[in-house]
C-alpha cells in the first residue's frame, strides 16, 4: 500500500511537471498565451501599487482633514503629526489629492510629515521635526499673589530666551498600508532636570475601516477641542487659553478607536491608565482601568474643518465650514506621588485658585485628598469662511467621592467656563491677527485672561511662523514653566515665538 501511494505521488509530480513544461512550451509558442501571462504578472504589480497609491492618498486625505489626524501629539503631543496641505475645499478635494500625493523618497511631503526617507512596496519611514524659541517676559505680572485661603505665594517671574521645546518624528506604515506607526522623542527644555522633561514614546494603528481605526500607545485623551490630534495647528501657537488648560485631561497610555460616521461625522473613543502619566511611574497607578474619554464632531456644510480640524483659516475656505463637537472624560484619580516624597507628579485637578487638590494641607486643615473621581463635559462649535475663523467651548466639571484622611471642607466640587477664540487672515498665507480669552466660574476665585496675538507667515506655509502675543491673565490658576502662564499671575506678559515645523 505503501508503495502504490508513492506511486501516485510520483505520477502526481510527473504530472505537475509536465503541465508546467507544456505551459512553457504552449507561452513560447503561442504569442496569445505569452501575452496572458504577462498581463497576470501586470496586474499583480499593478494591484501592488495600487495599494501603496491608495495608502498615500488616504494620508493626504487626513492631511486635509477629511480623515483622523495621523496622530496624537503628546504636548507635543504626541503626535506628532498635524500636517498641512492646499486649500481646503469640498469640490477640490479630488483634484488636490491627485495633484499633492506625498512625494517620493529623498524629498519633502507637502503636508507637513517631514521628509521620506524610505518608499518600498513594504513600507514607508518618514522624519519630521517641530521646534521653537521662545522669548518671554513676565516683568509685568505682580511679584506675589494670596489664595483664597488667605496664604501668600511669591511668583518666579521670568524674562528669559527658551528653545521651549523639540519633537523629532518617525512614521510610516509597515507590511500592509492599513498598519501605520509612530515614534517620537519630545523634549520640554524650560524644565531641564525634572521628571519627564523628555519622553520617548509613540503608538500603533490599524485601519480596519474609515468607521473604524484602532490605535494602542500614548495619545490624548479627546477631552476638548485642543486635546482632539489637532496640534500644533493652533492660533495660539504652543499655548491654549486659562480655561482649556484648566478642565482639559491630559496624555496618557490606552486603547481607542477612531472614524468617520457618515459623511458629516467623526468620532473618536480612548480608555487609558489616568489622566495623565507624564511622570507617573507605571507602579504607582492603581490596578483599574478607570479612564476613558470620547468625542463627536459634526461637520454639516462642508463635511471636513480644514487640516486636522484645526483652529484657524490658514487655507481661506470658499464655503462657510462649520463644526460642532462634545466630548466627556472620566477618571478616577489618585495622589500618584513618587515613593518616599510628597511631590504629586499628577497635577492635572486643581482648585480655581491654582492649589492642587492632591497636595498636604490643599483646603487650609490637616485633612488630604487620597482619591477623587474627575467628571468632565464639553461643548465646542467653531465656523471658517474666507480667512475668517471663530470657536467657542464651554465646560463643566465636577470633582467628588473623596476618598480622604483628615477633615477638608469639601465633600464636592463643580466649576464650570468658557473660551473664544478668532482669527483673520489680513494677507492670504501670510499675515493673521487673533483675539482669544477665557473666564472659570470656579467655587474658589473666577480668573480670566484675553490675548491678543499676530502671526506672520514668511514662506507662505502654515508651519513656519514668527509669532508676539500680548497676554493679560487675572489671578491664574494654571501655570508651568513651557507656558507664558504662572499660577496666581495677575497682569500683562508678553511673549514672541518663532517656530518651524517640517
């Protein structure tokens, strides 16, 4: 029996042999046949290419904002990945995409992802940079401020030059286009020394569909507006207004899913470790997964925003681009101070006053907040038309289950608030002036701040900048040394900026 299956294999093999040897002799001999497999090989080929083609224009299509941001950019934010492209128009859309497709190897991308430094069928490795010097002067803020608790604070006013900060950039996608990585290193210079001042980091995505983009690794949590993959394509070049620093969360390790539902519709879903893990060590987080934060965009007129559904109208729309947004975020928090100190690395709750909720005496007692529960809605709508932009967001927070040692005086808290900003395009890709402010209704103090700020494109393109702003803030309760802001600061700073980002 043995015998007769080697037989049969033998005659299988001989068989396949003489297929494959007539196939040949029948391509040698008959031109249609020759000209058939060649077409087969063709199309191989040409489905390869297709699908490199196809990979390259959905990262324009995030480029122009009809897509999710092709990343998440860690204060820097990580991500590291807010490009740029041409005008944004509906009717457009098509012909940009056919007419800026990201170039080939050894050049520069259109959109603002750096150079590509590698382009094969298997993959792309692309390198971008974004950094600025900074110029700031505090000399007009008063020297010292008083909490609501009647305790004095001396500020550490500064009047100093800062490159404030450098991210370097590695993206691309690996084996199948759908499956896209990055890599970054960010590096906050205004505070050398301390605990992650530079984070090396990145995540992982894979499209499954537009409705459904899975990604794991750090990002933002989609919190508000400014939290949302839009950076750094903001008015207020590395800064956001009082408010939105103060209610916003944070960056974070975790799982999300993000897409387009419809036409009109983007959304986006994260569950993560905290708030914020920016100098929380991995042991000193709970054993819970307890954080999660999810938006929703609407973009009825024009079905997009402009790039990364940024703030401004860089790209002067033709059609009045609406957008409409909410967002809420949950955590439960805890003090996450590093062994052996009293240092709360996790600062991301404060009071209205500017006191850290987490920190030895906050309320003025012996008592000490261990755990809390943040909750956290917000409400943005914004409109672009013709170098002409406007947003606006409101939040709501509340603060409770108070897990404590001692007496506090709290057993909740809400604050609640808002921030505008608006800007103009005096000179198309060229000049733009901006007005932005805040105000928090808070249970301990209602600060405020406006700004008033010009940006001057030299080269015409989005990213490269020479920014001045002049910002009056009203008792802050936000305040760390990459920010023009200083916790309990009450008057005038000013601030210039210029920065680049290839």
């Amino acid at each position: 029996m043995k015998n007769g299956n080697n037989s049969i294999a033998c005659a299988v093999i001989a068989s396949a042999w003489l297929m494959i040897g007539s196939q040949t002799l029948a391509a040698e001999d008959d031109p249609i046949l020759a000209r058939l497999m060649a077409l087969e090989e063709n199309q191989r080929n040409l489905e390869q290419e297709l699908a490199v083609r196809d990979a390259r224009i959905r990262e324009l299509e995030e480029y122009l904002g009809f897509g999710e941001s092709p990343g998440s950019h860690l204060a820097s934010e990580t991500v590291v990945r807010d490009p740029e492209a041409g005008t944004v128009n509906v009717q457009s859309a098509t012909s940009v995409a056919q007419a800026e497709t990201p170039s080939r190897a050894g050049t520069l991308n259109p959109g603002g992802t750096g150079y590509r430094l590698v382009d094969t069928p298997q993959g792309t490795l692309n390198f971008s940079a974004w950094t600025y010097v900074r110029y700031l002067n505090q000399t007009g803020l008063d020297d010292d401020y008083t909490d609501s608790f009647g305790r004095e604070f001396e500020i550490d006013i500064r009047n100093d030059f800062q490159v404030n900060k450098v991210n370097l950039t590695f993206n691309g996608w690996l084996y199948d286009p759908a499956f896209r990585w990055l890599l970054y290193t960010w590096t906050s210079n205004t505070s050398q020394g301390e605990s992650a001042q530079v984070v090396v980091a990145g995540n992982l995505k894979y499209r499954f569909s537009e409705a459904l983009d899975v990604g794991a690794g750090i990002d933002s949590l989609p919190g508000t507006r400014s939290t949302a993959s839009n950076f750094p394509h903001w008015i207020k070049l590395d800064s956001r207004t009082m408010a939105d620093d103060f209610f916003r969360p944070s960056y974070t390790t975790g799982l999300w899913s993000a897409g387009k539902l419809g036409d009109d519709f983007r959304y986006k879903l994260m569950v993560g470790n905290n708030l914020s893990q920016l100098g929380v060590n991995a042991s000193r987080l709970d054993d819970e997964l307890n954080t999660w934060s999810a938006r929703l965009d609407w973009m009825p007129t024009t079905g997009e925003f402009g790039p990364a559904q940024g703030f401004d109208d860089f790209h002067m729309h033709s059609e009045l681009a609406t957008l409409f947004g909410i967002a809420g975020t949950y955590s439960e928090e805890d003090r996450q101070s590093q062994p052996g100190t009293e240092d709360i690395n996790n600062s991301q709750i404060r009071l209205s006053d500017g006191t850290r909720i987490f920190q030895p005496g906050a309320f003025d007692t012996d008592g000490r907040i261990n755990r809390a529960t943040y909750q956290m809605l917000a409400m943005d709508a914004g409109l672009k038309y013709q170098g002409f932009s406007l947003m606006g967001e409101y939040y709501w927070r509340w603060v409770d289950d108070f897990d404590i040692d001692g007496d506090i005086p709290e057993d909740d808290l809400f604050d609640h608030g808002f921030q505008i900003q608006s800007s103009y395009m005096f000179r198309p890709k060229s000049l733009q002036g901006y007005v932005a402010g805040s105000m928090i209704f808070g249970e301990y103090g209602e600060p405020w701040d406006t700004a008033v700020g010009i940006n001057w494109y030299p080269f015409g393109h989005r990213l490269v900048r020479l920014n001045g702003e002049v910002l009056y803030m009203n008792d802050s309760p936000i305040g760390y040394s990459s920010i023009p802001y200083q916790v309990g600061g009450n008057g005038v700073a000013v601030h210039t900026n210029l920065e680049m980002k290839f």
